[in-house]
C-alpha cells in the first residue's frame, strides 16, 4: 500500500480521537457540574480520554513519526471543529457583555 493512503488513515483516526476527546471533555463537564462529586468526574473521564488517545495514537502510528504527525494533526482539526460547534451565537455573547438579558 502506498504511503499516502496510509497518511489520510492516521489523519482520519487522528481527527476519530480528537472527537472522542473533546466531546468526552464537553459530557464530563455537563455531568459534573450537576454532581455532588465532580473531581471524581473529572479525574476518571481524563484517565479514560487521555488513555483512549495515547492508546490510539501509539497503534496508529506503528513507528513512523509521519504517521503520528498524520494522527495528531487531525486530532487538532478535530479540536478546532468541535470548538466551532460549541461557540455560542454572537447575539447570546453580546447580550452577556452588555448585560442584557436573554
């Protein structure tokens, strides 16, 4: 198999992870806001996250840093992405600032 293909793989994986990641870190904060417990919250869901991603990263690369450099960069993209979901409308953040009401 070509190296290319193998590349667009880890980039895809790497952006799987990245999701996994930081859409477990947006459950885990609802969650524990609303716990009477949220260290516990928050310590289990980083082992779990950071175990997932390094667990994948480690698989996915095999050995070749272009591969793990594939795999991280989508990680990144997918950071980027989800934080572009996870911004509030415009309107929302000036009412806030301005101290308007909802």
């Amino acid at each position: 198999m070509s190296e290319l293909p193998l590349l667009l793989l880890a980039l895809l994986a790497g952006a799987l992870f990245g999701a996994i990641f930081f859409g477990g870190l947006w459950w885990t904060i609802r969650r524990a806001l609303a716990s009477a417990r949220p260290a516990t919250w928050f310590l289990c869901s980083l082992l779990l996250r950071a175990g997932v991603a390094l667990t994948g990263f480690y698989f996915v690369s095999g050995g070749d840093w272009r591969r793990l450099a594939a795999c991280l960069l989508g990680f990144l993209l997918a950071r980027m992405a989800l934080m572009r979901l996870a911004r509030e409308p415009a309107e929302k953040r000036n009412q806030v600032v301005q101290g308007g009401g909802p």
